[in-house]
C-alpha cells in the first residue's frame, strides 16, 4: 500500500518537460496565456518582478490563450512574465494528522504549527460511489440538537441543507452538531467566510473538545474564487479518505452557496454566458457532483449539512432552489424565531427530513407528527389569537395546542452549551404528547 502511494503521488508530480508559456493579456482578475497547452484544472506558477512565484490554476481556454486563475493579486506581474506547469493532476494530502488542524484550501497549515505529515494523497476531484453499490440508510446519527434529533431525525449519510438568512443563528447551530454528534470524525469547510468569523466559529462554536476530531480547511471572503471552490473540494476529499477508513464522518460546509457564486466568477471568467439571474450553467452543473459525493459507501458514510445562504429571505432563489432538488431534506432558520429570541430557530413547519420515517420507532415518529399538527394549527389561527379575536372551545385541536405551546417551546428550545441525548431527547418527545 505504501508502494502504491509513493508511485500516486510521483506519478501526479510528473509534468510534460519545459512546458511553460507567456503572460500575453489580463482580463480582470484573469490571465491570458500564449503558448501553453495546459489541460484545465492544471496548477502553474506565474513568475512576477518581484517576489517568488505566483501560484494560479488552468479555467479554461479562449481562442489560442489559456486562461489562468491566479492564487493572488496580480501586482508585479507583466506581460511577458513565464508561466510554467507545477501539476497537471489535483491532489490533496490527507492523514490522522489532521485531526484538529486548520488548513488552506491548498492544504497548508493556518493555525502557526508545522505542516501535518499526510499518510495518503486523494484526488481532489472523484467519483461518488456507484449507486448500486450504496448501502441503504437506516442508521440514526444523533447530533445532540433536540429539534432535529426529534422532529427531523437524520441518518448516518444522509445529506441535508440548513437554509438560512444572515444572522439567524446558522453558524451556532452548525457549532452544535459538530461538538455534539455521535461522528467518529468531523470535517468542516468555510467557503467565503469573513475572516473575523473564523476564529470566532473556532473558538465560541467549535470549542477545543470538537476540534479536536475535527479539520477545518478555510478559505476566506479575501481570496480568489478558484481557492474557494478548491476549500470546498478539498474538504470532500478529506471526509472520503477517513470514509474509506471506515469511519462515520460529519461533514459540515458553509456555505454551499459561496461555494457556488465563487464557481459563478471563474464561469463567467472563462467566457461562459450568464443564464439564471446571472449563474453560468457550470454552476449547475458542479453542485450535483459535490453534494453526491457525500453519502453512505461500503465502508463508512459521509454525513453531510449543507449551508445554503437565502438572499433577502428568498426560499427560491437559485441556488436554494437547485440544492433543494439534490439533498435528503432541508432545514430552515426563521427570522422570525430569532427576533423572539428562540435558538435554534428551526422553522419546523418548513423543515423536512425525507428519511426519518425509515429511520425512527412508529412511536417517535407519531409524537413527531402530532408535534407538527399542533404548530401548523398554531400558525393557522395566529392572528386571531393575536387579536383576541379566538373564543376557546371552538376548536378543540387548537385549544390543545395552546395547552402544549410552552411545553413544545421548551422542548424546542436549547442554549448553545447543552446536549441533548438521543434516548432523553426521543422520551421527552414522547411524553409530551403522550400526556394530552
């Protein structure tokens, strides 16, 4: 085995010799060069007046030019400058020595210590696992969040999208599943972060007993579209190596729709034409083969929550709508909730896991849907319970609901430093509807 990955990783070290072209034009943020037949995807280095070389990658091509993307701001770069071919073939290093490590989306270390000694390289761009050789979902994986755990239970390899406006709460839930769940491993990618957000989900979120089975690979807002998109590959790639360990890995990507107007810059870059509300279609067409390659497998399973930015509060806005087609369920976060001070603010109503009913006793997933009765019948008389406009015993469902609205409250409700064990989460839910 140790032979094999010497021989992958030569093997991906290997270059066409002396293949290197000239820096002939600049397009934004884009480099058009002669004399380089590259294949796209391809890493180079871009030589600059001052200063080492400039690392970039092949997007595409325009008439005789190729078009590279650069690591980094153009400064010091002139027409003329030599591009030389690093790689042809994208790898990542991955390992044991990950396990609570910051990297780049190039793999490099950002939390100050020595780079970790990888055990293996995995392409960074694979195939998902044939869908006939898929094991079946049937597994619970207990996140530690009542809400979810009990009304939208998820399965190990199950992939779900958490839809979110900005400042709702998203990034504590999503600390929350990472420091509490049943995962043997926990890979996190940050795509288009604020770099102040960074040590704040590091610290405050995570915590040093998450991190601790977890790697966390960033790429912030700063940096170019090609390192965004690569951050997210690159943690896929590293939740599919401690997979075909036989491991249950969560991975946790926020956000998916950064993911996706970062793909949406090197489209259009690369000449493609805008079509859905500016998104080329090769933004479309990469959010299936990111989000398939999450899932069960023969050995182990990928565990995966998806962040999905909803922009001015637009369910249906691209990217929402297409993710939503291609994940096992969806969780949405209500402004609503939040201005009320309800944490998480899981709107239960417009939130669905399509696999709980096979994953759940008969038991928990009746509770779970008397719970859901209750608040549709809630939400349907709100505004004449507002005005007082209600006589009670018009309704005898209603009258109910309003009898349990601050016991389900409670059960809905949890602080950011409380876990909630699957076995009390799944009785307290039972008895809460038992006792009518």
């Amino acid at each position: 085995m140790t032979r094999l990955v010497d021989f992958q990783e030569r093997l991906a070290q290997c270059v066409t010799a002396a293949l290197s072209g000239r820096v002939v034009t600049t397009e934004g943020h884009t480099l058009g060069v002669a004399g380089f037949p590259a294949p796209v995807g391809s890493l180079v280095a871009i030589e600059r007046q001052a200063g080492p070389p400039l690392g970039g990658e092949v997007i595409g091509f325009r008439h005789d030019l190729a078009l590279v993307a650069p690591f980094g701001e153009l400064t010091g770069i002139r027409c003329g400058n030599r591009v030389t071919l690093q790689k042809s073939c994208q790898q990542v290093p991955v390992g044991p020595a990950l396990l609570g490590r910051v990297i780049s989306a190039l793999g490099e270390p950002l939390d100050g210590r020595p780079p970790p000694q990888p055990a293996a390289r995995m392409f960074l761009h694979r195939r998902p696992p044939p869908a006939v050789q898929r094991p079946t979902i049937r597994q619970p994986l207990a996140t530690g969040v009542r809400a979810i755990d009990g009304l939208l239970t998820c399965g190990r390899g199950q992939r779900l999208g958490v839809f979110a406006a900005a400042g709702v709460g998203k990034s504590v839930l999503l600390g929350m599943m990472t420091r509490f769940s049943e995962a043997d491993v926990t890979v996190i990618g940050l795509i288009g972060e604020r770099g102040r957000e960074v040590n704040e989900f590091l610290e405050r979120d995570l915590g040093e007993t998450g991190r601790q089975r977890s790697v966390v690979v960033v790429a912030t807002s700063d940096e170019p579209a090609v390192l965004r998109v690569r951050a997210a590959f690159t943690a896929t790639a590293i939740a599919e190596y401690f997979r075909d360990q036989g491991k249950h890995v969560l991975l946790i990507m926020d956000s998916l729709t950064r993911f996706a107007l970062a793909q949406r810059e090197i489209g259009l870059a690369a000449g493609e034409p805008p079509a859905t509300r500016g998104f080329p279609p090769s933004v479309f067409a990469w959010l299936p083969r990111l989000v398939e390659r999450a899932g069960t497998a023969p050995r182990g399973s990928i565990t995966a929550f998806y962040s999905v930015l909803v922009e001015g509060d637009d369910p249906l806005e691209p990217v929402s709508d297409a993710v939503r087609g291609l994940l096992d369920g969806h969780i949405l976060l209500s402004r609503r909730l939040a201005n009320q001070a309800h944490y998480p603010a899981i709107d239960l109503l417009e939130s669905l896991s399509r696999l709980m009913p096979q994953l759940v006793a008969p038991e928990h997933l009746a509770a779970a849907a008397q719970i859901r009765q209750w608040q549709a019948v809630l939400r349907e008389a709100e505004d004449l319970i507002s005005v007082g406009a209600y006589r009670p015993g018009s309704n005898p469902l209603l009258d109910l609901a309003l009898r349990k609205k601050e016991s389900v409250d409670a059960f809905l409700r949890q602080s950011m430093t409380e876990l909630a064990p699957w076995p009390s989460t799944v009785q307290q839910l039972i008895e809460l509807t038992r006792n009518t």
